[in-house]
C-alpha cells in the first residue's frame, strides 16, 4: 500500500515525516478502562404519569423506541387519601390500588397521546411505591 503520508517525500528529505499517529496525537483514546456488568439488571426509573383522564400512575417505564408511547411495569393508581399542612409543611397520605386489576399482564403500553405529563416522584413516593409493587 503507498501511502504518502508516512513518508518523507524522496526528492526533499528534510520534509518531515508525517504519520496518522502524528495527526492524532492530541485524540483522547477511544478505550476505556472502565467495566461494565451487563448481566446484573439495570433499574428502570420510576415515573409519575397524569393521564388526560386525570388518573395519576407510579410505574417503572421505559420509552418506546418509535417515541410514541411509554412501556409501564408493575403501574400502580396513586390517590391522595389526605393531606395537611403542619409549619408550611405539606404532608399527604397516598393510597395505592392497582392499575388495570383485570388483566393478567403486569407490563403495559400507553401511547404517549393519552398521557398530559411525566414526572420524576418525590423520593418519599418512589420508596413508598417499591414497598407496595413488592408487597
């Protein structure tokens, strides 16, 4: 293979030599020494859905590929039983029931048209949905 560009040029040998490793030298490598366990399970976020209907779902999900829809996983209806404000601060009692009780299935697709909003939950209400989707 000749390739110009490693080599001086024959009538001038004070050129310098140039070589694709000289044009990169100032490239960060594209190898990591980081290691990654792709078999231990990956956490899928948990999300709080309004939907137009008004019904508020916790449920870990994830995005569809095609951008139109949500997959939601172990969904749970999430309903405020009571609330109070004690110093300026807001405290609410949820209650948990679930979503689509009649279906064997526990993993979903809803299109991203029937939902108003997504949001992260609080801290208190993400911890307080994987004690009740597990028990």
């Amino acid at each position: 293979m000749n390739n110009d560009y490693d080599r001086a040029t024959p009538d001038d040998e004070s050129t310098p030599r140039y070589t694709m490793t000289s044009f990169n030298k100032d490239k960060k490598s594209l190898v990591t020494e980081e290691t990654y366990d792709f078999h231990s399970p990956v956490e899928k976020p948990i999300g709080l859905f309004l939907l137009m209907d008004g019904t508020t779902i916790v449920s870990q999900y994830t995005e569809n590929i095609g951008n139109d829809s949500y997959i939601l996983e172990q969904p749970l209806l999430a309903s405020i039983q009571s609330s109070s404000m004690t110093d300026g601060v807001f405290t609410s009692s949820i209650a948990y029931d679930v979503w689509m009780p009649l279906s064997k299935e526990r993993k979903f697709t809803i299109l991203k048209s029937v939902v108003v909003v997504v949001s992260k939950p609080l801290d208190t209400l993400v911890e307080s949905y994987k004690g009740n989707k597990n028990g």
